[in-house]
C-alpha cells in the first residue's frame, strides 16, 4: 500500500488514538522554556535520560532562563550529566541562553520574534533542534522531523535527500486540510503521532506498517 500524502498519514495514524493519556501537543509543558532545555538535552540521548536532568534542574531551581543564565558551569555539567555530552550541552545552554537575554530580553519575548535564521545560528542548534523549540516552545506552525519520520515513510517507499525535503512533503499535505491558526497544534501532533507509532510497531530497523495500511 502507497500512503499518498501527509494528511492520509495523519488520518491513519490519528484513528489509533496513540496520544492518549499523553501531554497535550505531547512534548512534556508545551509552549514554555522547558521545552528549549529539553530539544537541547534530547540530541543523541534518550527522553528518559533528560527526564533525570530536567529534575535535578527543578529541584535546584534552576528551570528558568535568567537562572541557567548565570548557573556555575561547574554545577550545570553535573545537573545535566544523565543526558549525556554533558560538557558540551551545558556550554550550549549557557550560550543560548545568554543569546536570548541579550536579544530579547525573556523567553516570552524570544516566544514571539525568534525566527529559525536566529537559532540556527546558535552553537549546538540544528535544524531539528531549532524546529522542536519552535513548534513545541514557542507554538509555532513548524513540523519536527526526525529519524523517526524517515523510517517510517521510508517503509512505505518514501526517501529523501534532506532534512527540508522531508520536512516539506509532511508539511504540505496538511496545510489545505486545516485552517493557519490550528496548524502549529497539528505539526505538533502530526511528529508526537509518528513518533510514538514507530516505538511501538518496530522490529529491528523495520516499521511495521500493517497497523496502517489495515485501517485502509
């Protein structure tokens, strides 16, 4: 079976209700700075593992950008150390952080104005870490793809050249099926759905895919 565009994807994978009992827009406290922290933390490392630091964070008050700001980088590599690459995370953090503050003053700003030119121009920010700030921090109309999305839509016989290639054919199947304003939450749901799916349906390096193509 053939899935023809995004929004069959999408259908597909929204009538398995893979969201339930999930964070709203599934990223982990939506739309505020944490989820800045975690699209650092997560690069090359399992969620679980940033799990840990984001708590040794809270419990050391220190989930917020002035704070991170002015953190001892001492302290910080040791906070963040279960995510892994710890040294150069916390260098990272502190940089971007400071960015911010000296661009735009506070996170809600940053919210409003940031545009993916300006992140990508931060040291340890990529392309998919620039997007996971936009869509799932600032709660813009941005689509994450990931290693994840490749897989899947390579199952079905999909392969692309680029990030922004793949990036493209998720986002452009949706966009005439649902008005401007509810776009960000879609994005949002679109890669939590494709994310979930492939952890639980993989075999190997394989996607299994029968749990879609039956719902045809």
């Amino acid at each position: 079976m053939q899935i023809d565009d995004s929004f069959e994807l999408y259908t597909q994978l929204e009538s398995l209700n893979l969201l339930k009992n999930k964070p709203p827009f599934w990223w982990p406290n939506y739309g505020t700075f944490e989820v800045l922290l975690g699209a650092i933390l997560t690069q090359n490392t399992r969620w679980e593992k940033v799990e840990l630091s984001l708590q040794n964070l809270r419990d050391n008050d220190l989930l917020s950008l002035e704070a991170l700001a002015t953190v001892d980088s001492d302290i910080l590599m040791s906070l963040i150390q279960p995510s892994g690459l710890y040294k150069s995370k916390a260098k990272y953090l502190g940089q971007l952080c400071n960015a911010i503050i000296d661009q735009y003053g506070d996170f809600e700003q940053f919210s409003y104005e940031v545009d993916r030119g300006w992140l990508l121009e931060q040291k340890g920010v990529g392309p998919e870490t620039a997007d996971s700030i936009l869509c799932y921090g600032c709660k813009r109309d941005v689509m994450v793809v990931d290693a994840y999305t490749a897989r899947l839509l390579d199952a079905f016989g999909y392969a692309f050249e680029s990030y922004d290639g793949l990036q493209s054919w998720c986002e452009s199947g949706l966009i005439h099926h649902f008005e401007t304003d509810e776009l960000a939450n879609v994005y949002a749901n679109f890669h939590g759905m494709i994310v979930e799916y492939v952890k639980a349906y993989s075999k190997g390096k394989r996607v299994d895919i029968l749990r879609l193509t039956d719902q045809s």
